[in-house]
C-alpha cells in the first residue's frame, strides 16, 4: 500500500519541557512530507525522525501562538543552509506571513528557495493543497484567537485488475488505466464486459484530522465527519474543564466525544498541559467515551494505511 504516515514531533503546549516539546507533526503521504505546526524544537525533532528537508514543501500554521510557530523561522534558515531548492509554501494567517517575511528577508536575504505565502483567513473553509493523490483542506476551529484546522484526505485509488479476467477476455495493455479507473471493456464482436467482471474493489481510502487549539463544539465534529483518524487537542482532564473553556482549549473527554460525533475511527489526543507528569488520566477520561484512543508522544508514528 502507498505511504500514508503521521508522525509526532512534538505534543506539549504552551512551552517545552523535559518530556514534550511544543505542537508539530508531519504527514508522509507518498514520500512527500508536509508539516503542521512548527513549535520550538521542531528542527531538531525532524533530524531524530529521520525525515529529509527535501521533501518538505508544504507548512500549515493552525494560528498565531507561539507554541505553534517559533520553530518555523530556524527550520527555513536551517533548509536555506542545506540549499534546498524550489520553493516552500507557508499556509498561515496574514499576520504571520507578514512577520515570518519581515523574518525571513532580514536573515535569508540569500535562500535558494523561495517562499510562498498562502494567506487562510478567518474563519474560512477552502481546499488549500492539492495534487494527483491528496487533498488539503481547512476549516475554522474556536480558540482565543483565530484558528483552523485542517483535513487531509486520500483520493479515490484505482480498482484492482482481475489478471485472470483481463487475460481470457484479451484486454489489451493499453486499455488497462481506462479499465482500472473503471471503464468497461468492448470486445472487437460487440460485446460489453462489465468492468466489475474483470476488476476488484479498490484500497478504502484514508483521511487525517487535524484540531489543533479550540475549545469543544459541535461545529468541529460536522466539519470533519467521516474522517478515519482524528487528531484533537486534549490539553486538560474532566477537573479543568471550565478553565478549559476560559482558554479556548478541551478536555480530553471532549475531545473524545468530538470524534464519536464525527463518526472517526481512531483518535490521537495531545497538546498536554505542563501540569500532568502521565498522561494516563487523560487517556482514561477520553477512552471511557471512545474506543481506539492513542496518546501522541514526540517519535510515534501512525500509519494511516
């Protein structure tokens, strides 16, 4: 199967510890590696994974805190040192694009590659990457300052060629795209043999949720309905759940019961509070809501596939 990967940089929120570093993941689809979120340490985390700058061409900013950007600034000065070429597109707030320019162009007047600002705005829903395999989406999440998440979603993959079938009714090589994408085959008498004769069903196709800060809602769960795997910021147990509220973040019962809504398969809860030595309290409370719950942790990686 093709290569459909997350993998965790970092976890923690607000500041680095000893155990977590700040909001980063990487998506590996097909070898192409896009980064989401960039906390402090970011870098660093990237060179323990094994993950090469090269791939990397595509960053998601969910919003202006600092947790979530202030290893952005050093990761494009680092990948300007290594000469990467071509360019790396930034999706971020205006503000941001504006300081990360101010930024870039005072310390990398010189980078072989180019940066390119895609501005989301508040409160937006709109496809922002997309290629032959994978589409990018965002969608408003609801913190103290303006937020978005954002879903990646496999497009529909080829049916399966039955090779008895194509061999006995002589399908020739050149049609076999045509029949893998589903079209039926004409013999040279007339008759029409049914693509589902001579194809099998296609790999079920896989998408990734990404809800960084917010606060529960219900508006989250119906924008990422359907989705396989959910990651939902879990900052805080049952006990903090008005101060949670106060500072636009969640539970992680709450966030557990955003994923039951939207129907998901599997959820990654992280963004821990500094407060908690163990994250078990909070994989307790989330699992007593949903199933198939896995605590993030800096070098997990999920397969999707």
């Amino acid at each position: 199967m093709a290569k459909f990967q997350i993998d965790i940089l970092g976890c923690g929120s607000a500041t680095p510890t000893a155990r977590h570093q700040p909001s980063c993941q990487v998506v590996n689809f097909r070898d192409k590696l896009f980064m989401i979120d960039c906390g402090e340490g970011a870098q660093s985390q990237f060179r323990r994974m094994g993950l090469k700058f090269s791939r990397l061409n595509h960053v998601f900013i969910s919003h202006l805190h600092g947790d979530h950007l202030f290893g952005l600034p050093g990761l494009l000065s680092t990948m300007a040192l290594h000469e990467i070429s071509g360019s790396v597109t930034v999706h971020i707030f205006r503000e941001g694009a504006r300081l990360l320019k101010e930024w870039m162009d005072f310390f990398n007047r010189n980078s072989p590659f180019e940066i390119i600002y895609d501005i989301i705005e508040e409160g937006e829903r709109r496809t922002v990457y997309e290629d032959s395999g994978l589409t990018v989406e965002t969608f408003p999440l609801y913190h103290r300052t303006p937020c978005n998440g954002f879903i990646f979603r496999e497009k529909p993959k080829p049916r399966h060629l039955r090779g008895d079938a194509v061999k006995f009714h002589g399908v020739p090589v050149a049609m076999l795209k045509s029949i893998k994408e589903g079209a039926d085959f004409v013999r040279e008498d007339g008759r029409v043999i049914p693509n589902a004769m001579l194809t099998s069903d296609p790999d079920p196709c896989m998408s990734y949720a990404y809800c960084s800060d917010t606060m529960m809602d219900s508006r989250v769960a119906e924008d990422i309905k359907g989705v396989d795997t959910v990651y939902h910021e879990a900052t805080y147990d049952d006990s903090m759940a008005e101060q949670a509220r106060e500072r636009g973040h969640s539970t992680a019962r709450q966030a557990a019961q955003i994923a039951l809504e939207a129907g998901a398969r599997r959820l990654i809860i992280g963004h821990f509070s500094k407060r908690y030595n163990s994250e078990e309290l909070l994989f307790r409370e989330a699992s007593e809501v949903f199933p198939d719950v896995i605590l993030a942790n800096e070098g997990l990686k999920v397969d999707l596939e």
